[in-house]
C-alpha cells in the first residue's frame, strides 16, 4: 500500500469547516425544520453531482475494463448514499405506498452489494489498494467524520461533545454529514487524477511525434 501523506489545501478546508460546525451548528444556525430540509437538499444535489462527475470522467477516456467496472461500481455507491439520504425517495412522494421505496432500496443497495460478487471488482480493488497512493489525510478525517455523524444520530456517549442542545440533534447530524461527503469527494478525485496523470504517462506515442522529437 502506498500512501500520500501530502496535507492538501482541501483537507485543510474541510477540516476548518467542520471545526467551525461546533459553533455555528450549536448557535447561528436555525434548529428549524426548514433549514434541516435545505441542508438535506444541498446534500442530495452534492450526491448526484459526485455520480455525475464520475460518469462525465470515465466517458470520455480510454480505460481498461477492470477501471471501468471499478468506477461505475463507485457510482452505484454515490447513487446508494443519495437514495438512503432521501428514504428511498419517501421524502418527495410520501403517499406511495412503501413497497415502492422498498424496491428502490432494495435494488440499490443489492447493485452495489452484487457488484463485489464480480471478480474484476475485487481484483481492481486489491489492485488499488496495493499500487495506488492513498490520500492519508482524507480518509482519516472522512473515517472521522463519519463517527461523529454516528455518534450525533445514535446519542452515543461521546455525542454531548458536539451536540449542546438536543434540539439541535437533526441539524448537527445533518451537519456534519457535508464535511464527511466533501471528503469523500475529495478522495474520489484524487484517485480519479492520479490515475489519468498515470494514463497520460503511459500513452503510446505515433511514429509521427517521434520524428518530429528526433527531428
């Protein structure tokens, strides 16, 4: 395993802006469920935008077939967090009956869950995990993150250090679930610009360049 211990700009960033959700989250901003709803929503578009971008990477590129699997298998995981953050879709149409949002999610996540099934997708996970430098400081602070949105939404022992009024438990949950999807994001990119930098060193290069390089 390789790992990239640079302290990118981004982390850093991230990092402040969930810091700065002790405060803002416990004073400025409004416990209300309207505010709790267009944080909701933000988060929803933020999900489709990490699939889309992932789609728009892969289609124009010439990728192996294990890369290609790999990254549409990553969007299926963007679309899963997207359907879960909006109960299967129970949020926008709560008069449908429940069997629909129960095969919704249970095609979502049986799509990602099946996918690991498929030997090319866990061969280029391996692979990842053994020749890919891995951004060190994100997925610590991703893996962060994330206990601290469970801590908040199951009330876990540790949950008063960043929840100071019970009130606030929704907002401060919905909260700190952005710097977790920031980051996310963040790691998704990096893995996703390595790899073309990699691409577009290992390029064939035409006999026509090659005389011009010689010439």
């Amino acid at each position: 395993m390789k790992l990239d211990k640079t302290l990118y700009p981004h982390t850093v960033a991230i990092a402040i802006f969930a810091a700065s959700l002790l405060y803002t989250g416990n004073r400025l901003f409004s416990a209300q469920s309207q505010a709790v709803l267009a944080i909701e929503t933000f988060q929803s578009l933020w999900l489709l935008f990490g699939a889309l971008f992932t789609w728009c990477y892969i289609r124009p590129l010439r990728r192996e077939t294990a890369a290609k699997f790999f990254w549409l298998w990553s969007i299926s995981w963007w679309m899963l967090l997207f359907g879960r953050g909006i109960s299967w879709g129970r949020d926008y149409f709560p008069d449908e009956p429940k069997l629909y949002f129960r095969i919704i999610s249970i095609v979502l996540i049986g799509v990602t869950a099946c996918a690991l099934l498929l030997p090319v997708i866990r061969r280029e996970i391996i692979r990842r995990f053994r020749q890919e430098s891995l951004p060190v400081w994100d997925i610590l602070l991703l893996v962060l993150y994330f206990v601290i949105v469970d801590t908040i939404e199951h009330h876990r022992l540790l949950a008063f250090l960043f929840v100071y009024d019970t009130s606030r438990t929704d907002l401060l949950e919905e909260l700190f679930e952005l710097p977790f999807m920031f980051s996310l994001f963040a790691v998704a990119f990096l893995l996703q610009r390595n790899e073309k930098l990699v691409g577009a060193k290992t390029l064939p290069v035409s006999p026509s360049v090659l005389h011009d390089i010689r010439n």
